[in-house]
C-alpha cells in the first residue's frame, strides 16, 4: 500500500488506485458484455455495470477491463483444487464499447483473511489485528495511451470496510450496491430471485505505464 501511495500521489480526478494483490494471474480470457462469469457458483446474484471515461467524462472505449474477485465463501478460484481442471471462474477480461461500457452477471463476493502462515501472519497477529479484508471486486483497466487504472471497487456496509488488513480502502471506492427484485435483469435474462446492482464509474488519464506481473 505504501508503494501504491508512493506511485498514485495525483490523480488529477481518476480513480483512486489500490493494491494489485496475490490472486491476479495476468491477461484474462477476455468474454463478450453480459457474461456470466459466475457459471455453476453458488452466491448472490450481482449484475455489475460499470462505465470508463476520460477526466472530462467522455467515454473511452476498447479498454480493457480485467475484472477478478472472491467467491460468496470468500475464495479465489485458484485457491481451489478445481481450478486445475476446470479453469477461471469470477474472473474475466471484457472490453469497453463506444459508450465505455462493460457489464456482465456473477455473484457478491466475500470478505476474506490474507494467508495467516509465514511472515506477515506474524505481523498481523504481533500487531493484534484481525486478517480480514472487506469483501471487493478487482478491477484492472488498460488501453494504449492511458496509465493503468489497478483499483477494487468495495461493496458498501462490509464491517471489515475500516479495519482492512492492507490497508486497501479508499472513500471514492465504496459502491452502494442495491437488492432488486426486478424479475428481469439489465441483460434482459429472467432474474431467479433477488439479486444485486452494483454501478460504477472509473475516470483513467492519459498516460502509459506497466502492468505489474501476477505474483503467483
Ligand atoms: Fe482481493
């Protein structure tokens, strides 16, 4: 996180950033607009709609979005044994149309303890804090010409949202995700039962820079 502060000083009106994290496994399969990337999941249904654009808030269109988060028992994908043979599940890459718009269907993730085995499960129990973070959606964001955008969007009301163990959470990236019972989804598919909506806006500035490599 410090190096993040470090590196992110002026955002000029972008989106704040945060911490890349261990579970990003580089460039994603990259899935049409209105998947489902939470096929065969248990959870709560979420459709998530977000726009990108420009600081003087016009649309940017072919960015690529990465999009990776924890299941409704607050575990990545591969941090499972079915990741081997069954491959990607809650993350995708999808790409921005003309009006900077990317949505598709998964479920609420989770918050989650960071591994408490070696080193920094020493720190974390030596300083008496729980492990915890509040649960979020990882989004990474590039196109040529504009700096990567590497944020989570943190779905509002977690308890976990002021004590982050890494210290990841930033005010402007609390999104108020709302119950609906609308039988029909955005997507014009039959909702089965309640289900979430989460709306968000991500403002990127020019710029280049590098994708930091998966860690794992
Ligand atoms: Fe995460």
């Amino acid at each position: 996180m410090l190096v993040d502060a470090v590196n992110h000083r002026d955002r000029e009106g972008a989106t704040e950033t945060t911490v890349l994290g261990p579970f990003y496994v580089g460039e994603h399969r990259t899935v049409p607009s209105n998947s489902n990337i939470a096929v065969g999941v248990a959870g709560r249904p979420m459709f998530v709609d977000i726009r990108v654009t420009s600081l003087n808030g016009g649309p940017v269109e072919n960015v690529a979005v990465d999009v990776w988060h924890a299941d409704d028992e607050g575990f990545y994908d591969t941090q499972k044994k079915s990741y081997q043979h069954e491959g990607a599940s809650l993350r995708a890459r999808f790409v921005t149309d003309a009006n900077g718009h990317v949505s598709f269907r998964t479920i609420l993730p989770r918050s989650y303890p960071i591994p408490t085995d070696g080193p920094v499960g020493q720190l974390v129990a030596a300083t008496n804090r729980h492990p915890m973070r509040p649960a979020h959606i990882h989004f990474l964001l590039n196109a040529p010409g504009l700096e990567p955008l590497i944020t989570h969007v943190f779905i509002e009301g977690d308890e976990y949202l002021e004590s982050d163990v890494v210290f990841g959470v930033k005010e402007e990236l609390i999104c108020k995700v709302e119950r609906r019972d609308d039988p029909i989804m955005p997507d014009g598919q039959p909702a089965m039962g309640p289900w979430y909506e989460m709306k968000y806006d991500f403002h990127v500035k020019p710029g280049e820079g590098h994708v930091p490599q998966p860690t794992q």
